[in-house]
C-alpha cells in the first residue's frame, strides 16, 4: 500500500485532535483512500506536555523547519494560528512544493492573497475546510456542490461564542456581561473575547466566503463589523414581541456585480431557520440562483469537528497525489486569472430595515419630532411602541422601519440623538427578513 508523508506544526487542542483521528479511524481511512497517511514529524513549542494522545517521541520537535526540509513530507498541517509565524512557515513549505492544510482563517483573511498566489505559482495545493465552520463543509460545498450557480446570498452564524452569548440572553434575559462570564467559566470564550463578540473573527470567515462565492480579492477593511456588546435584553425582548430573534450575522449579497459583505447584529424572523441555531453551533445560510436556499449547520469549533475538516482537506490531497495532480478544483473555486480586486459596496449605500430604540424624554410631542426627522430624510415607520416610563423622565421608543438607505438612517439618528429630546444614544439593530425562498 502506498504511504504518503505528512508532518504536523502545532500540537494544541485541533493538533491533538488529528492525531487522534489518524490513530482511531486509520482503518476506515486507508479503506476510502487506498493509501497509509504516515504522520512523521510533530513540530510545536512543548512537546513534554501530555495531550492524552500516544505519539513515537522521536517524531516530536520543537523546530518546524525539519518538517519543511523533510523531502518525505508532502503535505504540512498548520495549526499554530495567528500571523508572522503561521504566513513564514506556510510560504516556506509551498517553496519547498509541498501542499498545505490550515484551520487559520486569520490567516487566509489577511495574507491569503500571498499565499494562494504563491501555491498557484508553485503548483501545489491549499486545503483549509476547518477555516469556516470547523467541522461543517460549507467551503467544499461551495467549490464543488454549488459549482453551477450563482450565489446570491450568503448569511452566516459563524462564531460559535457570540451565538451562545446570544441564546443565553435570549433564553434566561440575562444582561451581556453576566453571560460573558459564564461563557469563560465553561470555556465558551477567551479571557480576552474581543475577536468573538466583536465580530472580528466572523469577518475574517466571511472574507474567505466571498473569494470563494464572488471569486474577488477582499480587503478587510472593506467588510463593515459591529460586534454583539451593546446588545441587552431590553432589545432582545422587544425583538420577541415582534417576531424576530437577535443573531451575529455575516451577511454577503450580489446585486449585478455589487457586492455587500457585512457582519453584525441582525434581527431575524423566528421562522427562519438561523433563528434556531442556538448555543455554540454554527449555521451558513446560501441562497443560489439554481439550486434555492440550503443551509449548513453543525459544530463550528472544537477538537474533533474541526480535526476531522483538517483530516478532510488530508484526504483530498492524497487522493491527488496519488492520480498525480494537482488543483483538480482551483484553489479559490474561479481560476486563478479571473480571481478580481473588488471593491465592496460602501455600507451608507445599503439598504435595510432598522429596528431604533429611543431613550426620549418624557414631554409632549417628541414622537412627532422623531418622526418629522425620520420622515425629512425619506425613513417610514412601519411601527412603533412606546413603553412605560422606566427610568424617571425617559421613556423608550421603539421603531421598526421601512426599507431605507444607512446614510439616510445615520444622519437622522445624529439629529435625532444631538437634539435635547432624546437622553441616550438611540440603538440600532439592522433587520434581514429571510434572502431565500424559505423560512422567511
């Protein structure tokens, strides 16, 4: 039987995880594959600590270079995460002409440019299912399933940490930093959590959705993001009342060839199926011009999941080397040469509806004088409701809107909030009814 050489840098939880799968589905694997996989070397910064997994110790170093020089190697797996060291280590195993699988969705968001530019040089390839939902196989779906069509639209609960905040607060109407603290005691969050709940790691998974979906160079600065913090659940029960459910979303559109591509909170029907993905699962939404609406949904984080994306990406690989090619399916699904720069549609030209809570003074009138604001800059009101007095002379407003322009939404909340007859800044929350032709 055929052996094919893979080395492993990065020997954490996902890293622990590969090994495991190697070790417990070797059977099951070289039955589909026809072929051994043969890990040679680990390389990671302690190799004393005991991961509970049985490893040959002289296989164990902590210099990721002897991997790189290893001629018996042919595919590396990188699980270190984070930038410089990941982006040199990667770059100098595809000079070396080996293939390359990565769960480092940061990575690619940043310096995916170099590096897919680099492996389409080189002629090798770059597997990197676990970048975006761990365990589901959205990105293989989109390469391959969906080949033939024309995505429209794209929504994404792709942090499993913010979801769980926000069920929690959903289910129990706990505030968000009581949630936040249980969800670092039970491991859900970081002690610093600000990529979670700030969106800043759903963006970068969404920046890889786009190249793969629209075939275009994304910059991430380009993509708007506006994290979970500010959500209460003040706006969580309200959003009950009218039907929706309070979801982080990615969401990306094609109209003709503009392109939105935005991450935040968004209020969502109940109906919808996103709506009921809850804890620390994930879910991708996509809405294609031939096939309809499907969805994803699984564990996006974690050990086994997202080993068995990784081991996934393994397989694949082999499979090539084994009929001796290479890119059967482009890197970033469109050939290299029709891979554009694009720039993403400005976020004060998208349209939405809005949900607005006001924290308006207890007076005569001001309702009126939010809805002449409103009305002067083309923004109709498709309900309100104003609540009883919860703070002595505030009273809050609450407003769902028509579809309207952000810029429109924007200038007439700064009026609005640098006027004496609101005493807090008014809270957004943008409104998606559904982008398919199911569950919304």
């Amino acid at each position: 039987m055929k052996k094919i050489g893979i080395g492993l840098v990065g020997f954490g939880t996902v890293g622990t995880g590969v090994v495991r799968i190697l070790q417990e589905n070797k059977g099951v694997i070289e039955d589909r594959l026809g072929a051994s996989i043969v890990l040679r070397k680990i390389a990671d910064l302690d190799i004393t600590t005991d991961r509970g997994v049985k490893v040959d110790r002289k296989i164990l170093t902590t210099d990721a270079g002897e991997l790189i020089d290893d001629p018996d190697i042919s595919i590396l797996i990188e699980l270190i995460g984070g930038y410089d060291a990941a982006k040199e280590i990667t770059l100098k195993a595809i000079g070396k002409g080996k293939h390359v699988v990565t769960a480092n969705k940061a990575l690619l968001a940043v310096h995916g440019d170099d590096i897919f530019g680099e492996a389409h040089s080189r002629g090798v390839d770059i597997g990197f299912e676990a970048s975006v939902g761990g365990g589901i196989p959205v990105i293989r779906s989109i390469k391959e399933g969906l080949v033939a069509n024309h995505i429209k639209v794209i929504f994404g609960i792709l942090n499993g940490t913010s979801n769980y905040i926000l069920s929690e607060m959903t289910s129990k109407g706990k505030e968000f930093g009581d949630v936040l603290k249980a969800a670092q005691n039970k491991g859900y969050a970081e002690a610093d959590p600000t990529f979670d709940i700030e969106g800043i790691d759903t963006a970068h998974k969404l920046a890889i959705l786009l190249s793969l979906a629209y075939g275009i160079k994304v910059d991430l600065g380009d993509i708007y993001v506006e994290g979970i913090s500010k959500i209460t659940p003040l706006d969580i029960e309200f959003a009950k009342e009218l039907g929706y459910t309070i979801k982080l979303l990615a969401i990306a559109k094609e109209e003709g060839r503009r392109i939105e591509a935005r991450v935040h909170p968004t209020l969502l029907p109940n109906c919808h199926l996103l709506s009921m993905v809850n804890e620390a699962y994930n879910a991708i939404f996509i809405d294609g011009d031939a096939v309809g609406s499907t969805m994803f949904y699984g564990k996006g984080a974690g050990m086994m999941p997202t080993a068995s994306a990784v081991i996934s990406d393994v397989l694949e690989i082999c499979r090539n080397i084994m009929k001796g090619s290479s890119r059967r399916v482009p890197l970033l699904s469109f050939q290299h040469e029709k891979i554009r720069a694009q720039k993403i549609k400005n976020m004060s030209d998208v349209t939405s509806r809005y949900y607005l809570r006001f924290s308006a003074i207890d007076k005569p009138g001001v309702l009126s004088k939010i809805s002449g604001i409103l009305g002067n800059l083309d923004i109709s009101i498709s309900s309100v409701i104003q609540k009883g007095r919860e703070v002595e002379g505030t009273v809050p407003i609450f407003m769902v809107t028509y579809e309207a322009r952000e810029a429109n939404i924007q200038k007439a909340l700064k009026e609005i909030d640098d006027s004496p007859i609101t005493l807090d800044n008014t809270v957004l929350i943008r409104i998606e009814e559904g982008g398919g032709n199911f569950g919304g």
